[in-house]
C-alpha cells in the first residue's frame, strides 16, 4: 500500500492539483501534477474514482490497484509535488498491466521521465551497437 505520509487527504490539496497543475490523459485514466512550493515535503498522491466506474465494490478495486501501482512510483515524483490519479470508466475493465503501463505514459509525460534507451541527443541503439 501507499505510505500514509504520502496520501492527499484534503479537498483543497486535490483541487489544486487538478486546477493548478499539469494533465496527462489515457485512455483509463488522468494525472494531475502540482506544485505545493515546498521541496521539503514528500510528494503526495491522492485518487478520484467516481461512480460512472462502476459501483462501490468496483470503484475500491480500482482505488487499490492504483495505490499498489503507485507504492512503486512515489520516489520518480518530485518533492513537495501533488499528484491526483483520476480513473475513467475503462480502468474497472483493464488489467493490471495495462493500468501499469498507462500510469507510467502519464507520469512520464508529466515529469518528462526518459526511459534509458533513449537519452537526450542520443538516439536509441537498435542494430546491436552500443
């Protein structure tokens, strides 16, 4: 599970961050970043899973799946960051690999993360050389 320290609790922490801030969307879901200004404090993760996901059983599922995918994420995020993970319809029927490999497009887009094959001015290695 998420660290406590790291869960967004407060409706004024979510909405800053879904007003404030940068947006990646997937198709099963949608990132918000903000800044909170303080480098010192850990970034913090809220989710919004509303009712067009499906019902409370559904909705839960889903809010657990995003909060173990996100356990392994927490340290790519900035410090003092607020990030909300907003889930859209399609996420109560993806598999946890797709859930996985679409909240890592959407950070990546948010905090411009580089996979390793391809480093900036160096394209990526494909017949073998290094």
């Amino acid at each position: 599970m998420l660290p406590s320290a790291s869960r967004m609790r407060h409706s004024d922490q979510f909405a800053g961050a879904v007003r404030g801030g940068k947006r990646a969307g997937r198709p099963t879901l949608v990132a918000h970043l903000s800044d909170r200004g303080n480098p010192a404090d850990p970034p913090l993760v809220g989710f919004v899973v509303s009712r067009a996901v499906g019902g409370a059983v559904e909705r839960n599922r889903v809010k657990r799946r995003l909060r173990h995918l996100m356990r392994h994420r927490l340290h790519c995020l900035p410090r003092g960051s607020l990030l909300v993970v907003r889930a859209n319809p399609q996420a109560a029927s993806a598999r946890s690999e797709q859930l996985a490999a679409e909240l890592d497009v959407a950070l990546d887009r948010l905090i411009g993360r580089r996979t390793p094959s391809r480093r900036a001015g160096r394209p990526a290695a494909t017949d073998g050389r290094s």
